[in-house]
C-alpha cells in the first residue's frame, strides 16, 4: 500500500507548519519532510517541534546536503531526534541545489563521491563507531559522539540524475525522486532499480518516493493559480533536454527565467502554460490527482510526497488529501 | 480583553463555525510577526488535543485572531449572526495606528 508524504518549508513559521504537520498526521499522512535551505528557518529546530507536536508520523529532513552541514554535524542531529522520537526519525540527503550552493561561496565538489562518503560517515556515526573517514571529499580523525546514539536511522538519497538514482538504489534505504511526470518518473525508478540490482537487493526492500510539486482544490483554476510561481521556478530550472522531452518550448521557458531573474513575477507567472503545470506539478482537482498518483504508481513508487504548494490554502488542501484522495489508495 | 468571559457570550452551537473561521485567518494570515510566541505554542498545544473548539481552545483562537486579523475577526461575528458581540468587540479593541 502506497505511503503518503507531506513536506513543508520553513520559510513559514513554526507554529504554522506544526499546525499543519498535526493535521497531516491525523489525516493519514505517514511521512513529514522538511526542507533545509540557509535561508529559511532551521530544518532541525522544525523538526524538533515536529518530534514534540506529533505522535506517529516519520519525519526528517528533505533533503540536506553534504556541503553546508557536515555529515558529522547531520549524524548528531538526527541520532538526537532520534532520542526525542525513537523510530520516527529519516535522514533525507542529495547533493543540494548549485544555485544556493553558489549563494555562499560552496562548491559542489563530486556530488556522487560525497553522497556516498557522507552516508557512510553517518551511518557509522550513528551506530556508536569511532570514525575515522579517508574518503576523497571528507575526511575524519577518529570522530564519535560523548553519548551514545540509539536505533536505525534509514536514510534516504534525494536524486534527479542517472548517476544519483542509481546510486540511491544502491545505497539507500530509500530514494526520494524529484519528479512530477509519470514518464519521469518511470525513467527514474528504471536508474534506481539498477543500483538495486548492482548492490544484490531487492527493490521492495527500499521505499521509492516520487517528491512532487502539489496543488489540489476542487476548483480547478484556483489549483492551478496555486501551482503556477513554483512550476515557474521548476521550468527556468530545468535543462532542454527535461523541457523538449515533456514537448515545452525552450524558448519559452528562457522568457520565464529572465522574467524571474528580473523580479518580474508577473511576465514570469503569466507564461506558464498548462503543458508546464501538467509536467512539472501534480495539479488539479480531487479526481484529477487521484488519476495522477495511480498512473505514478504503476512505476513501482511506494511513497507519493505531497510538496509545494499543496495548495491555494494549505489547510484546506491537507483536508481534500486526506478525506478524498488517500483513502482511494488505502484498499 | 478577557477572551474566557467574551467565549461566554458566544452561544455554544456556534462555536465549531467560529473556531474554523479564525484558525483560518491566522494560517493564512500575513501579519505573523504579531504572533506571541508563547500563544503560539499554547495554540498548538490545545490543537494537538483537539480542543480548539471547546471553551479553552476558542478563547486562545480569538486572542490569536484579534491580534493577526482584528477587521476579519469581528466582521466574522456579524457573518454568524453575532452582530451585538461584534459590537463590544470592537468597543474594546485598542484604536488603530494613525487613527484622530
């Protein structure tokens, strides 16, 4: 049975986002993730109040990066959530986003190599080692925690390329993929099962999630208007290759991100086409949606994350989700 | 203001339709920072038992909601056929800022 997922940005404030995580939990959500960006609020004091404010919901970051908090700084954090709710905790970790990254002078040195040094460095951490770590992109001396740390903490690789699905596969405890389409993700699940393979597991011993953009309201319109500024971001972040393969005019979407570079959010907006909603968001309509996540499901994805925006007004959406759409997936 | 005696007033039977009404102006409200912390905190407190709809639940929500949304609040009292207790509301709510 497919696992639904709920992420939240911590641009909003902490009594917002708990408001919504408790109704996401009673609503049948069973995974919370938050994002860590520098310029939000902290991904772990979230989390924190996520550990206090709820009772059964997994949660973790969705996803951290390598290179602005250090693997050992990320096996403290988590292996102390872990304290605060035994078996509720999930690291979600990709290689970060190069514009951010760039934002602060931080180099997105060997993105496949540090993914795989990290995971190792934490899961030793983790498990109570002493760590001493010669990798090619982080090196330790001999690092343990003064306490000691309790249970397993599954971690999950956020991942959008090849390289990265296939790693994930390989690696994970689960993947996180960053896609929206079914034909993307299809492709992508493709790339995991290879690392699935590779390593001797079995594909359903790993929990695939498809991290999507999400918009529902039973008026159509208004799901859209909600969808359209993060859609924008997605399709002035998105290679020619991605556009060309879901048949969006390059040239178009080059309009869109100098539009957004200007500030011009209302050039930038307005030349969001529904071809773009329809490949880059999961939009529309209760039974729209509901259409949607089925035809993802056929790919073999075993947790659908309900990400931004969710909708034109999140509490409403959270409760659209959870009385018409997860319980159509729960027989 | 003592939101507790205010809650008195309300007739219990509208109580869920108002308590519905103002988390949703202060989830959607723009005005955050005028949030007090330790409300905030009490707020999902009451939420996380599920008493935002009873006595205690309801007096937080409209001390929240007087502060982030005081226009919306009172004029959702009027809404709910509650026009007298709009009335003291606003009465008792400080001027606004720039006001004679």
């Amino acid at each position: 049975m497919v696992k639904f997922g709920i992420e939240f940005v911590p641009r909003e404030p902490h009594w917002k986002i708990m408001y919504y995580a408790i109704q996401a939990e009673r609503g049948g959500f069973s995974n919370l993730w938050i994002t860590d960006h520098f310029n939000n609020r902290n991904v772990y004091v979230a989390l924190t109040t996520a550990a206090i404010y709820t009772n059964r919901i997994t949660f973790g970051p969705g996803v951290t990066n390598p290179y602005m908090v250090n693997p050992v700084f990320t096996a403290q954090a988590v292996a102390t959530l872990n304290e605060l709710a035994p078996g509720r905790v999930v690291l979600g970790i990709g290689a970060g986003d190069k514009t951010t990254l760039d934002t602060v002078g931080v180099e997105m040195e060997k993105p496949l190599q540090a993914i795989q040094e990290s995971i190792d460095i934490i899961r030793k951490m983790v498990s109570g080692e002493i760590v001493a770590y010669q990798g090619e992109v982080f090196k330790t001396a001999g690092a343990k925690f003064l306490f000691k740390p309790k249970g397993n903490i599954p971690v999950y690789v956020g991942a959008q390329g090849p390289k990265m699905l296939a790693l994930a596969g390989k690696i994970g405890d689960g993947v996180l993929i960053n896609a929206c389409h079914p034909k993307d993700v299809e492709y992508a699940v493709g790339c995991v099962k290879e690392g699935v393979n590779a390593a001797g597991k079995r594909f359903s011993e790993i929990d695939v999630a498809a991290y999507t953009s999400f918009s529902v309201h039973e008026d159509i319109k208004k799901a859209n208007k909600a969808a359209v500024p993060v859609v924008s971001f997605i399709v002035a972040g998105s290679p020619p290759q991605v556009l060309e393969r879901h048949g969006i005019d390059v040239k178009k979407a080059e309009e869109i991100k100098e539009a957004l570079k200007a500030n011009d959010w209302g050039r930038a907006f307005s030349g969001v086409t529904p071809e773009m909603i329809g490949a880059f968001s999961v939009c529309g309509t209760p039974d729209m949606c509901i259409e949607r996540i089925a035809e993802l499901l056929k790919s073999g994805i075993s947790q659908f994350v309900v990400g931004s925006p969710i909708g034109a007004n999140v509490r409403e959406a959270i409760n659209l989700i959870s009385q018409k759409i997860i319980p159509r997936f729960k027989t | 203001m003592d939101y507790r005696k205010l809650v008195e007033l309300i007739p219990v039977a509208k109580w869920e339709a108002l308590s519905d009404k103002l988390v949703d102006f202060i989830l959607t409200s723009k005005n955050d920072e005028k949030m007090p912390s330790p409300l905030a905190n009490t707020i999902l407190h009451y939420w996380q038992q599920d008493i935002l709809k009873r006595e205690s639940g309801l007096a937080v929500l409209l001390e929240a909601a007087l502060l982030l949304e005081p226009d919306k609040t009172v004029n959702a009292f009027t809404e709910l056929q509650m026009a007298n207790i709009a009335e003291q509301i606003k009465e008792a709510l400080p001027p606004k800022e720039g006001g004679i």
